[in-house]
C-alpha cells in the first residue's frame, strides 16, 4: 500500500507562484495565503494564521491596480489633449499607486513571518531539533522561498 505525504500545506511549483503572482500583479501573494490558511492552522496548535492582513492586502492591491489603469487612461487623455490640469491628476493618481503598492507589500510581512514561524515551530516539533528557515530568503523573496521550503517538506516526506 502506498503511503500519502500527511502535510496540510498544498504543495506547488515555485515558477507557477511568480507566474501568477506576476500576472495578478501581486494581487496572488495575498490569495496565496488565504487558500494555505487553513494548512497553517493545522500544523500549528498555538499560532493561527488570521484572514485580516491578507484581505486587507488584497484591498489595497486591487486599488492599485484599479488606480493605475484610471490613472494610465487619464494621461493619455492628457497628453491627447495637452491638458496640463489632468496631467497633474494622473502623477498625483500614480503616486497613490505607489503608496498602495508599498503599504500591500509591507503588510504581506506580517504573514510571511507568522507562516516561517509556524513553519520552524512545525518542523523543530516533528524532527525532534531546531530547524531554521532564513530570514532574509523570507523578507526579500516571501511567498516564493515559503512555498519552496513547503515543497522541500513534501518530498522529504516522500522520501521516509
């Protein structure tokens, strides 16, 4: 009888997360943590991974994108027209983007962090010695170097 890999977390290819997460833009890095939510919650009895920051995320992004695309038509419209006023009101739209874009991707650290904590507590519990995960992998590339390490998880668990 063939033995089944028991851990929550969905395993997927790294390049298909920075594929969607690309196209979506960024807007996946939120979903991704809302859709492995629940798989977090199981390997971890004292820490929960919540909903709010990644929906929040999830706001804030979808405005940008939202904000950019109305911002990108209106200076379209200002140079078709040589409209200094709406020019000004497409920079001051694109600077808002950015801040969006910065605040999403600031607060996305806040569950990278829990989700490398939940990890480290999961597998020091199961191989009986500390385990640690990188910091600055989890900082720099988030989502990527996670669902990485929940890859490596699995085939390690295939492996037993």
């Amino acid at each position: 009888m063939e033995e089944t890999n028991t851990f929550p977390i969905k395993k997927s290819p790294v390049i298909l997360t920075i594929i969607f997460d690309f196209l979506t833009g960024g807007i996946y890095s939120c979903a991704w943590f809302l859709i492995r939510r629940k798989g977090f919650n199981e390997i971890s009895r004292t820490k929960k991974m919540g909903m709010g920051v990644p929906i929040i995320c999830l706001l804030l992004l979808t405005l940008n994108l939202m904000f950019s695309f109305a911002g990108g038509i209106l200076a379209g419209f200002a140079e078709a027209y040589g409209d200094e006023g709406i020019m000004v009101l497409a920079n001051n739209i694109e600077m808002s983007c950015k801040a969006l874009a910065y605040i999403g991707g600031f607060l996305l650290l806040i569950p990278s962090f829990k989700a490398k904590s939940m990890l480290e507590k999961y597998l020091t519990d199961k191989d009986r010695f500390a385990v640690s995960l990188s910091g600055a992998a989890t900082f720099f590339f988030r989502i990527y170097y996670l669902q990485y390490r929940i890859n490596q998880i699995h085939k390690k668990a295939l492996n037993k």
